[in-house]
C-alpha cells in the first residue's frame, strides 16, 4: 500500500491512499484514524476519514512550539501521518456490525425508479433485487451529517449523477457510481432516487449522532408502501423545506 | 439580562470559532465566517475569545437592550446606530437599556459581529455554540433569529455601567482595535496550490493566478461561487470523496471555481486546485457577491507566518483591552 501526503492549505493536510473504493484500503483508513487518536498531538482538532483518506484539521499556532524540529507545521504534521500510517494495524472485524435498514422502494419512494429502469433496461423488480442482493460496507460519513456512503453496488445499476440537484426527502436511498447511500435528512441531492427508509439516521440530540459509523455494514430488506407508512418515523412535516 | 429581536435582519445566527471533532459523523465545523472580527469582537469586551457571538449579513437585525450592556461592533459597516446616534466600530462600548441598535446602511464588508461582554446564552451542541442550518442544532435553536426572540446574556464580571454619563444612551470607550494589517488589499487573496493543481492545464494555471474572479450572487456561508475564465484540466479526473477544508478552492465541471467557506462539507469530490491561507480568511470573508478578486500564490511556510503574525498581534490586543477596561473601570 502506498500513501501519498499534501496540504490542505495551512492547518489541514491529507494522507491519501489513492483514489480508489477498496475494502483493504478503507480499513487502513480506520487504522491510521484510530492511531492517531491514540497518539493525538496538541493542536490536532479534527479527523476526516474518507473512503481512501485520512484528513486532519489542526491549529498551526498550537502546534507549532518552541524547538519544533521541522521547518514548518505541515512538515511536523507530514511525519505525524506518516508515523501513523506506518504504526498502525489494520484490525480485520474492527466495527463490523450489519445494519439491517427496510425500504420502501414502491410509488413516491422510489422517484428516479422508472427512469433508472427505462435508462438501464431492467426492469423495476430486478434493480430491487440487485440492490437487495449486497451486504454493503459504510465506506464513510460525509457530504452532510450523517450521510452513508455505502459500496459497492452491482456493475448492472452503476449509473452517473443528476446533472442538477433536486430536493429529496429524509431517508430516501440512492445510488450514484459504485455507491448507495441514504440521506439522513431532507436537502438537496444529486443521486438517483430507487427507494426511501423510514428510520431516522440522524439525530442531534442523540449521544451518538449518526446512526452509522465508517466500517460497518449495511443490509437492506424491502417493505411494502403501507408499512413504509405505518412506521415512517420522521414524518414529512417535519423535514425542512 | 437580555436583548430582543425587533425585527430579523437577513441572516442573523449565534457562532462561535466552530465544532470541531464530529467530522465522522459528517458533521462540519460551521462557526464564524469572519473568525478574526468575531475574535476582536469578544477581546473588545474582555470575553474569551471563543465566546459565542452574533453574526450578522447586510440587512442586520434591529435590536432592543432590555439591560445596559457592554458592546463590541466588528468586522463588516453596516454603520451600526443607537437611537440614531452613531456607533463606530472595532471600539468597546457602554449601551443604555431601552435603547435600540440598527444598521441603517451598508458601507463595506459582508459579515458583522456583535459581541456582549460575559458572552451569551446559547444551545450548546457538541461542544460548539455555533448554529448548524441544515440539522438545527446549536446557538438560538439552530435556526436565525426571528422576531421577538429574546437573548439572554451571561453575568458581567466588570461593573460598567457607571461610565454612562447622565442623559446618554452609550459611551464609547476610548480606544480602538487596529485592524489594518488584517483588512490590507482587500481583494487579493493568498492561496496554496492543491493536490490537484498539476491537473490543470498551463493556460489554466496562469488564468488562475493572472484573471480577476467575481463573486456570484448564489455565494453564501457554504462557499463562494466564482465567476472568471474557464479553467480546464489537462485530461478528465473521476475522483473520489476525500476531505476539504474552509478555503478550500474546487474546479468545478463547468470549469467555474468555488471556494468553500466556514459552513463546508467536510467532504468533497471535485478537483482542489488550491486552498486561501487562514490569514487571508477573514478578507475574503469580508468580500461581497459582485465583489472582485485577485489570487496570488504562496508557499506553506510563508503562510504559516502570516497566520502566526495575526495570532501574536490577537494576543496583544486581548491583553492591552484587557488591562484597559481594568484601568477605567476601577
């Protein structure tokens, strides 16, 4: 595995192992997380883990102390990353826990169901079942709070993104590329719409935020549009507009 | 102690320097756009410097004392009055109860900053006061200010209400923040060149640094739409999600540039062909949609000075304000 470093700018920087969706590299991923929450240095603020990368954002002026052997901050935080990509053990069944999600992928859940169809030339039945067929990784958190990136989905429904946005509703499940996902709360998004879930996947006041952590794993089970309803959680009155 | 809403200006919302530590749950920093005005801001008024604050865009709110309190205006001149009476900014000032705090009219700069001495109430979220729109959480209920809302402020530790002579409705105190050095050549902004840099073509690279860029009026605390020369990269990039940070300038596919700013993802799939330097933050925040602006480049240690300037000049002005209000006070 190799590891390219960079700056983000003055007080982040990036440790990246390529840009590819792959198992192994994303549990590497985790292990440099883990380890540099264990060794932290003053100034470290956050960690951003991707699906191939590690990001932190740091306070230059905390970092920076007195007999700092490096010539600049990111060169002390380079060897910081460094040492952690080096240090660290991929642990196999880390926070491996399956997650079994249900949705609805009938009527208004499913709204770019019959494009994805008319586009890809399967029918409505058979996207179901491929995307029912997966047990998918939670490749990461990202792109809003508690946004699931899940991958990867069979090769026959990879499809591109919505040139534009469209509003979409809390808990709608969509696919872009290699990915699923499902969108914890209403806002603009550019995947394609196959089905929607009615749990909530975030929750401000909740200990734990975000129901899904990186590394976890996701299964999904279908439900009819009527138990959709009989148990949808976050009601549409509620979402923001 | 508290103020009340009279009336909502556009974009009235509490923050503070940010949430940080969330980012797993995709949860970004938000805070102030303008982190070193709402620090004067709070440093005027002898707050710690992380003490939340109210941030406001042009039309600002219309405010109502209900207690005298001890204030800081900052950042973007929206010529702030109260009871009609101008107030100037960057100075710590003494305001009677009852009296009413506008913006009437807008002179420069984009975002302003309200500080109250003892700092004030607020939801705290995940550390952070600073207000998240999109999952409303943290500051006045995570949502702007509407009318009639009414902010409670925390105990005064300094007596000043004794500086307000007679009839008067404020007092300036007599000193100002000197800001210059920060606010120097408005619209050019320093940028350390990103990862994807490489990628672009060399006629792109030299438009990047040589072109005048707009900002877009669809610009808003998420980040800043540009508008300027189309940028190419040499051959197509499919990228994946990794991170990105405020100031962070991505390629768009239409070859337009954007530049995130503090309500960012903490995640991002475009091209990043560079990332403004934390000292030039504050400037570019100040800037306005229709606003010009020119990049230059600058290497990492070059910045990290910059950055380390700004925060020793911070600490001087926390401690000469500090020792000042003392010395009138007592």
């Amino acid at each position: 595995m190799s590891y390219k470093i960079y700056p983000l700018g003055d007080a982040a920087a990036c440790i990246d192992l390529g840009n590819i969706i792959d198992e192994s590299i994303n549990k590497k991923v985790i292990a440099i997380r883990n380890r540099l929450e264990r060794f932290s240095f003053d100034g470290l603020k956050d960690i951003i883990v991707a699906y191939s990368s590690v990001s932190v954002y740091y306070d230059p002026i905390l970092v920076k102390k007195p007999g700092l052997q490096q010539a600049t901050v990111f060169d002390f935080v380079r060897s910081k990353l460094e040492d952690a990509f080096h240090q660290s053990l991929i642990e196999e069944h880390g926070n491996s826990d399956i997650f079994k999600i249900p949705v609805c992928y009938s009527g208004a859940c499913g709204i770019d169901m019959a494009f994805l169809s008319k586009v890809k030339k399967i029918s409505k039945e058979e996207i179901i079942q491929l995307h029912l067929s997966k047990i998918y990784r939670v490749y990461m958190i990202g792109f809003l709070p508690g946004f699931s990136y899940l991958g990867k989905i069979d090769e026959k429904l990879e499809i591109a993104r919505k040139p534009k946005p469209i509003q979409v509703p809390a808990g709608s499940v969509g696919i872009a590329g290699k990915q699923t996902g499902i969108y914890p709360i209403a806002c603009p998004g550019g995947w394609q719409i196959i089905g929607r879930t009615p749990l909530k996947f975030f929750d401000p006041g909740a200990v734990m935020p975000s129901r899904l952590n990186i590394g976890n794993y996701v299964q999904f089970y279908e439900i009819s549009e009527e138990e959709f309803n009989d148990c949808l959680v976050v009601k549409d009155t509620e979402t923001k507009h | 102690m508290s103020l009340s809403i009279i009336k909502p200006g556009l974009l009235d919302t509490i923050q503070d320097m940010g949430r940080f530590g969330f980012s797993h749950w995709g949860i970004n920093p938000g805070g102030a756009m303008d982190r070193y005005a709402a620090q004067v801001a709070n440093m005027l008024v002898c707050n710690d410097a992380h003490e939340a604050v109210i941030e406001m865009h042009f039309p600002g709110a219309q405010i109502l004392f209900n207690q005298n309190a001890l204030i800081a205006i900052t950042g973007a001149d929206f010529s702030p009055t109260i009871n009609d009476e101008k107030v100037p900014l960057w100075q710590p000032v003494v305001v009677r109860k009852n009296t009413v705090l506008q913006f009437p009219k807008l002179i420069s700069g984009s975002v302003c900053y309200l500080s109250i001495h003892g700092g004030i109430c607020a939801n705290e979220w995940l550390k952070s006061y600073a207000t998240n729109l999109k999952v409303s959480a943290g500051g006045l209920s995570g949502r702007p200010f509407k009318k009639n809302d009414e902010i409670f402020f925390k105990e005064n530790s300094i007596y000043y209400a004794g500086l307000l002579k007679e009839d008067n409705n404020l007092h300036v105190l007599p000193w100002r923040a000197d800001v210059q050095k920060t606010y120097k050549f408005p619209h050019e902004i320093s940028v350390i060149k990103g990862n994807e840099w490489d990628q672009m073509t060399g006629n792109s690279q030299f438009d990047f640094i040589e072109n005048n860029y707009i900002i877009h009026p669809s610009s808003d605390r998420m980040g800043y739409q540009l508008r300027g020369s189309t940028l190419q990269l040499s051959s197509q990039l499919e990228m994946i999600s990794s991170g990105v940070n405020f100031g962070t300038i991505q390629l768009l596919p239409d070859g337009q540039l954007v530049v995130l700013m503090a309500d960012h993802q903490t995640t991002g799939g475009y091209p990043r062909v560079g990332h403004v330097i934390s000292a030039h933050l504050p400037k570019l925040a100040q800037l306005r949609p229709s606003d010009c602006m020119k990049f230059r480049l600058a290497d990492i240690g070059h910045a990290e000075n910059l950055l380390m300037e700004q925060q020793r000049d911070l600490q001087v002005l926390a401690r000469a304000c500090y020792d000042r209000l003392k010395a009138t006070v007592c």
